[in-house]
C-alpha cells in the first residue's frame, strides 16, 4: 500500500461486509478487523478475498475464536487477516510491526498443542513480513541506482544545449525506457493491479504521468519532427512551449518521476519501517528458548520429545550437585513456545525467564529494566512470581510456568502497543474522507486542465505538459503518513518510558486536560511503612538503639505491615531484636511478651524498678513489655503506679501532634512504665515532588484524592506543594469530585491503580493506571504506567502532547503542500520534472517530522 488512496479502498472493501468493522493503517500496512457475532462465520479465505479483490495479496497473521481454534489457511505474502467471532481480527501486509488481538480477545487455550500452533503461525507471518519489507526496501533501492545512474545523461543532454550532439535524442530514448519501464515498474505494477479491480491510488497518477511523458515523446521522436539528426532543445517553463519551432520532448520529465519518486518511495519505506523498531524491539525481548525440568503432569522432561531444530535440539543437560533439583534429573532445551502452564522450567545465571511463572526453588535478583524500565533488581524466591523476558541476575531459579505465548505479559504489551498503532486519531478522519476521492479528484483535474488548455488555443503539448504535472505534483500518500507515521513513533517513544496507550484517541484527550486527580497511597507515596521518629521517653534510661531493639523483639513475630517496619528498621541499623518469650498478640490493640530482666540492666533501670504487670504472664525473672496503641497501654497497666500516669500525661500531647501528620504510633511499655514512641508512616516517593512540578509545569492542576484521613493527606500536599487536598474519601465519593470538577468545566485525568479506582478512572476523560509489568494487560486505563514510575505521568502526557502536534502538522503539510502545488500545476507555473520532486519530497518530509518524536 502507497497512499491513503489505498487504506481507504480496503476499509471501505472490508467494511461492505455485514457485521465487519475494519480499520486499515498505512505506516503498518496492517488492518484490525472487529466482527460481530452475525458476521462470524466469515471464513480467513473470504477475508482475505476481499482484501485481494481491492488490489492487494493477503495472508493471517492471528485469529482469535471464542469457541476454539481455527483452521488458518495458507496465502500471500503482503497482507495478513486474523479473527475471532465477536471480536477482533487483522489483516495487513507484512512490512510492519506484529499486530494482534486487542480489548476483549478472549483468552487463548494455554495448556494444549493450539497455543502453539498460534504462536508459531504469528512468528511466521511476522518473519514473512519483515523479509518482505526489507527485500522491498533492497528492490527500490537497486531500482533507484540504476535510475540514478540513467537519468544523469538524460537530464544533462536534456537541460544544456551545449551538450547535445547529433541524434543525442535517440540515446535518451533509450536510457528513458529503461528508467520508465523497468525502474519505474513498481509503480506501472501497482497502477495496473489497482485499475484491475476498478479502483486507483498514488500510483496510477505516477504511471500516468510517466506513460504520458514518454508516450508524447516518442511519438514527437518518431512522427513528430524531433527525430532529426539536428534537433536541438531549450528547457523553457510551459508557457514557453507555444513558440517553439519543434515538439518539446519530456524524457527528462519521465526520468525525473521515476528517480525521484523512488528515492523517495526508498526514504520512506525505510523511515515507516524504522518507526515500528519500538515494537519490534519489545517483542524481541523474549526468550528463545527453556530449560525444561517437568512437564505440568510432574513427568521429568527426559520423556519429553525435544525440539528438533536450531539451537533447542532437545540435548540433554546434566544437573550438577549445586542445582536445587535432584541431580538424577535430565532436562532439555525446548524452544520457549513450546512451554506450558504448569512446565518447571530453569533459568541459569545471565538468563532470560522464558514466560510468566512462579519461582518453586532457588533464590536470585531479577532484572526487569527491559521489560518494565525499573532500573533496580528485585530479589525473588520461592513463591514469588516472575515475569517473562526479564533477566535472572544471579543464582539458579526453577520457575513453574503460569502464563505462556500470547499469554505472557510480553505479549499482552505487544498487543496493547500494537492496538495503539492500528487505530486512527479522530484528527486523521477529515483526512480519510479526503483520500477517497482524490485520485479520482486529480484525473478529473488533470483532463480538465488539459481540455481547457486545448480549448483556448494552447499547443497540445502545452496542455499536455499541464497535465503531466498535475497528475505528478498530487500526494495523496502525505495524507495517508500523517497520523500513523507519528503514532508507530510516539507510542513507541511511550513504550520506553514505561507507558502504554490504550488507542490513537487518547492523544487528544491527553492533549486536552488541564486537572490531574492522584491518589496518595502507592502513587504519590511508596505504600510501604517506614519508621519516622523514634523517641525514648527521658525517664525510661533506654537509648534510640535500645528501645528500637525492644520494640523488633516483639514485633518480629507480627505480620502487620507497621510490624514489618519496625523490624526492617532494626535491620537497617544493624541492631539486633530483644529475645522476645510469651509473646501475645492483642487482636486491633497491640502485642505484648518478655525479655529475660538482665537484658535491661545495662540500660540503668534499677532492678528493683521490674515489677509484674498485668498486660501478660510470665516469671519475676522476666521483664514484661508491650508495644500498641497508648489507650490500651494506658487501661491495661496498674493504675496506681504514679510513673507511668505521668508517662501517659506526658506522651498523650506528642502522640496526638504525630497522628495529625498522618503518622501511626507506636507506644512502647516496659512493666509498668511507658518507655517510649516509634512513629511509622507511608513515605512520599523520592520522585514525586519532581513528578508534581513537572505537571505544574505542564499546566496541570494537581488535586490529591485519598481515603486516608486529613492529616496523612495534607503531609503529604504540603510537602509536595500540592493545593487541593480531599481526604477521608470513599470510591463512590471520588467518583462525585470527578464530576464536580467536569461539572466545573475541567477536563480531568485521573491516576489510580486500574482496580480499586475502576469508577472514577472509566468517568475521567482520561484514565492513568499504575500498575506493574505482570498487571498492564488487565489495566482498563487509557495510559498504562508499566513500571509504576509516576515520573512516566508527565512524560507521557508530554509526549501525547507532542504526538498530536506532530500529526496536526503533518496533516497541516499534506493539505497545505496539495492545495499549493495542484494550481500551481494547473496554471502552468511548475514543469513536470520539478512537479515530481516536490511530491517525492513532501512523503519524506512527513515521515521525517514524525521521527522527531524519537527524541520528545
């Protein structure tokens, strides 16, 4: 496919079907066909018919069906059509990125031979398609050598009179038919395919152009009275051609469309095939291959037939003694899409996870930067799940598969990042509606001028050479690159900065807002609980360390996430938890235990100060502590002990003062006697100040929206500067800010994390949600931020931003270069050979801007 000419003739092909919505993309030469449950019998051959009778070869790429596999036949090399009844199919050519199966694809049959079968077929297709785009590539540009080469003799001997010798017409001739038929065949090819079937594109008006220049030109050659031995010629502008005393011939013309428009048609291939690298490098990621150790049955893989190709050539490879496996066991190199869901297979130091799974032995650190742009690996054991494609650091992991093939998060980016390619901005429609009738519009054109030209008296070749130039000066194909050429390149540049765009529309709702909602905790703030403060009471005789260590004694044997902080903490500082005996957790008020009464004689309580309490039970030998809430502490201990009435009078004001701030305390009793406070709380991110002032920036309004109470929430605000605070809120109740705030006349964004926000992110004008790499293909978000890095919030809205400039300006170029260049053409003010040039050039300037985004 060449033009926009093109997209619009097979879409509108595609959707004469009843039941079939189709969206055809030009950059991809890839279509995304949606079938409603009436149009799912349309088998792939009918399909692909259709595509075939619009003038072009097809062949699959994926099917999905809802009620099972599909048998996908064999077909072309240049396009590609997939379904799924009630769903999504695409049909394309082979020159792009992998497409696939979008927003309710049911899932695939994971466990059995289909999967497979699947990802094999893709692979081929996608393979197909690259090795077509790149021999097509290698074919234009040994045409535009030859050309090149060619069409210098001609233009020269054409342009400067002093150069011409006796018969030098003759020569031209015949360097010109081999520039116009076998150089030029590319485009003759097309056009003749295209008339076949009724239609036209781009390149019937380069065919007949060149047809017309060098069908004039021979004729003036051989009847017409330029065949002589001394014809001479002088290039003069069209108004020019009425006085001369001999035919002008236009081989120069001719050479210059086809040398021009190939080095072009070269230019641009290779760009729009480099503005896919994005996607192509993401699905690149993966592994090849696996270390299969059993199969989901438990049957150990020396049973399992190997692969029988390449490098997965079913060897066997030998546990050693160090392998957390039994060292009997054989295992074999299988290619990774032959994996399972349940197969155990291992990843050795250096290598790359083969699908999504669970670890089931072995500990390591995996590196996730490639997948999900976060930069420090996070240690794994057994347990913990794992994502395919990224990289095992260090130490030996057997991993149970859980996701395989188009199952995997690899693959659920790819398609989310293909899905975004495929579709059309709303911006691009006025474009579309344009394209379809332009060729026809330029043919009209083009024989209007020259019937007027012969009506008022010009010469036939001046009217001729009008219509040449009109017919070479129109680009439809700047029209069709505008938006795809900068949405392959914009969501790629996205895709490395950790953020997915659900579809081309979401460029202009980012483009749009003006008011950003965040919810404090986990994106604004780590989710995770840190010690704060740490602060012994003066009386107790413990230090900081001291109290720290009681404190991670006992809560060492509590799950609670203020728990794990406290004991993370000690950890941290290198100091070692109190031996904690009898230890009692309080259900919602605290725990309690003992500490053998020594330990705390070094920290100058007398011993005589150890009495029994009435928190637990336990020997005079020991030291009773607690750790929880101040009102328990302060109702369960002795009454009547003067110390710590006054311990509790003096701590309540400093509890309060930290709760206001949002922090969680932590009172700390030895006996009797209130020891001491630990203050935990949720720490802001270390980027989200800079995230908050690169929205401000932007122009964005930030309003913090959060269930947690006042004070945690206006902590948070004030240190990161933010104004609109709303706290204590309910899901339903942020669901009514969002549309006070729409209700206000703001376009609002809202973050969340795809699940618990699912309202208010479906009711914002564009939906945010963070998520980790394992999560993305569940996120009903416009944007996804992979890496939940909010960081990639205004980078992403900036370059969204950015990606919509860039297709309103190529849209602005494409309109503005035709409505300049075409009455240009027709008043006689450009000759062909400059007509073909400026067409050529206004493609690669298209495609050339939208490459700037790689650096947005």
């Amino acid at each position: 496919m060449t033009c926009a000419s093109c997209v619009a003739r097979v879409e509108k092909k595609l959707n004469k079907l009843d039941g079939v919505r189709a969206v055809v993309n030009l950059a991809t030469e890839r279509a995304h066909i949606e079938l409603d449950p009436s149009a799912a019998s349309l088998s792939n051959a009918e399909l692909i018919a259709v595509v075939v009778k619009a003038g072009y070869d097809a062949s699959l790429i994926r099917r999905h069906d809802d009620v099972g596999p599909v048998n996908v036949p064999s077909a072309g090399s240049r396009s590609g059509a997939g379904s799924r009844p009630g769903g999504e199919y695409d049909v394309g050519s082979g020159s792009g990125p992998e497409s696939g199966e979008f927003s309710g694809a049911a899932p695939l049959a994971t466990s059995d031979s289909h999967t497979t079968d699947e990802a094999e077929r893709s692979q081929a297709a996608q393979d197909a398609a690259d090795a077509a785009a790149k021999a097509r590539v290698a074919d234009l540009w040994r045409r535009f050598k030859v050309s090149a080469v060619l069409s210098v003799p001609v233009i020269g001997l054409s342009m400067f009179p002093a150069l011409q010798f006796a018969g030098w017409q003759w020569l031209i001739a015949v360097l010109s038919l081999v520039i116009a038929v076998w150089c030029g065949w590319p485009f003759h090819r097309a056009a003749f395919r295209a008339a076949r079937y009724g239609a036209s594109t781009m390149d019937t008006l380069v065919s007949l152009g060149v047809i017309a220049s060098m069908g004039w030109s021979l004729w003036a050659l051989v009847f017409g009275g330029a065949g002589g031995m001394d014809y001479t010629m002088h290039m003069t502008g069209i108004h020019g051609l009425g006085h001369a005393a001999s035919p002008h011939i236009y081989f120069e013309s001719a050479a210059m469309i086809v040398t021009f428009l190939l080095v072009g048609r070269w230019l641009e291939a290779r760009s729009r095939h480099h503005a896919g690298d994005a996607l192509r490098a993401l699905l690149e990621l993966g592994a090849s291959e696996a270390l299969l150790v059993s199969r989901a049955d438990t049957t150990l893989c020396a049973s399992t037939p190997a692969s029988p190709a390449g490098p997965s050539d079913g060897r066997p490879v030998t546990l050693s003694d160090a392998d957390p496996i039994t060292p009997e066991a054989t295992m074999r190199m299988i290619p990774a899409s032959d994996l399972r869901v349940g197969d155990i297979f291992r990843v050795r130091p250096g290598e790359k996870v083969a699908a999504d799974g669970v670890v089931v032995s072995g500990t390591s650190s995996i590196d996730a930067s490639l997948v999900t742009g976060e930069s420090v690996p996070v240690d794994v054991g057994p347990g913990d799940p794992v994502t395919g494609a990224t990289l095992n650091v260090h130490g030996s992991l057997d991993i149970r598969a859980t996701r395989v093939g188009e199952e995997t998060t690899l693959a659920q980016m790819g398609r989310l990042l293909a899905e975004a390619q495929t579709g059309k901005a709303p911006v691009q429609r006025i474009a579309d509606r344009i394209s379809a009738v332009f060729v026809p519009g330029v043919i009209a054109i083009a024989l209007a001028t020259f019937a007027i030209r012969l009506a008022i008296g010009n010469p036939l070749q001046m009217a001729l050479a009008s219509a040449i130039t009109v017919l070479v000066v129109a680009c439809p194909c700047a029209l069709g690159l505008a938006t795809p050429t900068a949405l392959l390149v914009g969501s790629g540049r996205l895709s490395r900065l950790g953020a997915l765009i659900r579809g081309p529309e979401v460029l202009e709702s980012a483009h749009r807002v003006d008011t950003i909602m965040l919810d404090k905790t986990g994106t604004l703030t780590t989710g995770i609980m840190n010690v704060n403060a740490i602060e012994p009471s003066p009386d107790s005789g413990l230090d900081a360390p001291e109290l720290l260590a009681l404190a991670a004694g006992l809560e060492g044997h509590s799950e609670h996430p203020v728990a794990k902080a406290i004991v993370r903490a000690a950890s941290e500082e290198g100091i070692t938890p109190a031996v904690v005996s009898d230890f009692e957790n309080h259900s919602g008020h605290g725990v309690s235990g003992r500490v053998d009464s020594s330990a705390l004689a070094a920290s100058g309580r007398a011993a005589g100060d150890i009495g029994s309490g009435d928190i637990g039970s336990g020997s005079s030998s020991s030291t009773l502590i607690a750790a929880g809430r101040l009102d328990w502490l302060a109702n369960r201990l002795r009454s009547d002990a003067n110390h710590l009435r006054s311990g509790v009078g003096t701590i309540r004001a400093r509890v309060g003062a930290l709760e206001e701030t949002g922090a969680t305390v932590v009172v700390i009793a030895v006996n009797d006697a209130v020891a001491g406070l630990i203050a935990v709380r949720d720490t802001v991110r270390p980027e989200a100040a800079a995230t908050i002032a690169a929205l401000r920036a932007g122009g964005l309004t930030a309003v913090v929206v959060t269930g947690d109470n006042a004070g945690a929430a206006a902590t948070v605000a004030d240190e990161l500067g933010i104004e609109d605070v709303r706290a204590g809120v309910l899901p339903d109740q942020k669901l009514q800010i969002l549309r006070d705030l729409q209700g206000a006349g703001r376009r609002v964004a809202m973050v969340g994390d795809g699940v618990n926000d699912a309202a208010v992110l479906a009711g914002a004008d564009l939906s945010i949600a963070m998520g980790s790499g394992t999560d993305v293909a569940k996120a009903a978000a416009d944007i996804t931020i992979v890496n939940s890095d909010i960081r990639a919030i205004p980078a992403s809205l900036h370059v969204s931003g950015r990606t919509l400039t860039i297709i309103k300006e190529n849209l602005a170029w494409a309109f503005s270069y035709n409505l300049v260049a075409i009455p240009l053409a027709v008043f006689g003010l450009i000759v062909p050979g400059i007509a073909a040039f400026a067409m050529a050039s206004s493609s690669v300037i298209v495609v050339a801007n939208s490459l700037r985004l790689r650096a947005a």
